[in-house]
C-alpha cells in the first residue's frame, strides 16, 4: 500500500464525512440561530427551548436526506473495497 493510496483513502473518507453530517449540521445551526433570534426578541432566557426544535429539525432531515446518505456511504464503501483490493495486488 503507497503513500499515495492512504492519502487518498483519507481524503476519500473526511470528504464523505463533510458530505453525511454537512446537511445536519447547517439544518442544526440554522435553526438554532432562529431560536436564538426568537430568544433575544421575546427576551426568554430559557436555555433548554433550543433543543428541541433542533432535535426535531435534525431528525426530519436526516429522514428526509436518509436514501441520499445511504447512498453516500455506500459509494464510500464500494471506493473502499476497490482500494484495498488494488493494494493487495502490490
């Protein structure tokens, strides 16, 4: 196995991180920043009110982004096969 292919299969695998946790993670902030405005308008300081909306945001994006992320992985894992028989040829 080269120098080459681990990079790659590094590179391959922080992209696909990127790639399944990026939807969550805007959705997550996005709504966080509305209770927040929401918060600072209506001045109620109650820190436990933004984690729920979040929750539920979260979980119906990665219901409604499930078969994208499925498929994601999957070519991740097919790319990964593919590597590691092509480094058992060396």
């Amino acid at each position: 196995m080269t120098d080459v292919l681990v990079v790659e299969i590094i590179r391959e695998g922080l992209t696909t991180v990127l790639k399944v946790a990026g939807p969550m993670l805007i959705v997550g902030l996005t709504v966080g920043l509305l209770v927040s405005i929401f918060q600072a308008t209506t001045q109620i300081q109650e820190q436990t009110l933004s984690f729920i909306p979040k929750i539920v945001a979260i979980f119906f994006t990665m219901a409604i982004c499930g078969p994208w992320i499925l498929r994601v992985l999957v070519g991740f894992a097919e790319k990964l096969f593919a590597y590691l028989e092509q480094a058992g040829r060396w």
